[in-house]
C-alpha cells in the first residue's frame, strides 16, 4: 500500500494542538530525542518544558498543530518564527515530527502540505526548515512540497557519536508586505 492511501485509510485529521495533547507531543519529540537526529537536543523534554514551548505556539502567526490519526496522536507540526528581529516577520520555520508507529506511512505528507497551506494563509513570504543532513526522508519529504536545499551547515551538531550537518531548505510565497 503506498504512503498517500495508507494516510487516507487512517483518517486522520489536521486541527490546532490543545494543552491536553502535550503528553503525547511530548512523547513524540522525546523518542526523537533519544532515537534520531531530527532534533540537536540531547536530552528529554520535561513537563515544563513542554508547557513553555506550547504557550510559545498559541500566537495565530506561530501555530502548532496536531495530526490525528483515528483516536491516536501521529504527529504534529509547528510554524515558528525563522528569527526574532521584526524584518523577519514574514519568515517561519516550521518543525513535524511523526511517532514511530506511524512513520512511512504518508503522514508527513499530509502535515507539511497543511503547514505550507497554513503559512499561505497567514501571508508568509518564506518557509525554511533545518534539517539534519542524515534525515534523508525529511529532505525527500521537503523536496516533494516545494522546498529547495539553499544552505549546508556542515558538521554543526555532536549526536551519537558523529558530526551532523544541517540542511536549510526553503519555499518562497509571492506575498504582499
């Protein structure tokens, strides 16, 4: 069964994180953590860590979403300002991450596609993800929305034993200012 029909057969849905889903996004990016270099953090997020990154997450311009698949959490995505400095505004980064259960199966199609369409809609010029240079999925997922490879920072993160580079890739929108 390819990626695109297995997402349609779990039915899921895309909708805006609530405070209550943070154990399961919590969980998600803590197997990250521990299993995989999508994320430079190297050790698990708390509680309370968490709760400061959703409050991070509820200004409109800056949302955090959830993806649903049948009862269960598979995912979530976020946009997140690129830089802090105003000129900026218009520049989003935006993070997915997939629990393993649920990776390879279209579900990271189906969350960047709602997160490119959510920064259309709220008037983002560009959209730039960091990507670790071994994520080899992330990048094909990123190529597949649009996104081209702008920059390389190679050899920047220490995790598991070895040297990580970071891919910066980019889509542009034609928005007004």
């Amino acid at each position: 069964m390819n990626g695109k029909t297995e997402a349609n057969a779990l039915q899921v849905i895309v909708r805006l994180a609530r405070e209550d889903d943070l154990p399961r996004l919590n969980a998600i990016y803590n197997w990250a953590v521990e299993n995989t270099a999508a994320t430079f953090d190297l050790e698990r997020r708390g509680p309370k860590q968490a709760l400061d990154w959703f409050a991070s997450h509820q200004d409109e311009f800056y949302p955090l979403f959830v993806l649903a698949a049948g009862s269960d959490i598979a995912g979530w995505g976020s946009l997140s300002p690129f830089h802090t400095r105003p000129a900026y505004r218009l520049s989003g980064e935006f993070s997915l991450y997939l629990a393993p259960e649920f990776q390879g199966r279209g579900l990271g199609h189906v969350l960047l596609c709602h997160l490119c369409d959510e920064a259309g809609r709220l008037g983002y010029h560009t959209l730039l993800g960091l990507i670790s240079g071994s994520n080899t999925a992330s990048l094909a997922l990123a190529g597949k929305h649009g996104f081209r490879e702008v920059g390389r920072y190679s050899e920047v993160g220490w995790k598991f034993g070895c040297w990580q580079d970071v891919v910066v890739v980019q889509r542009l929108w034609a928005s007004a200012k």
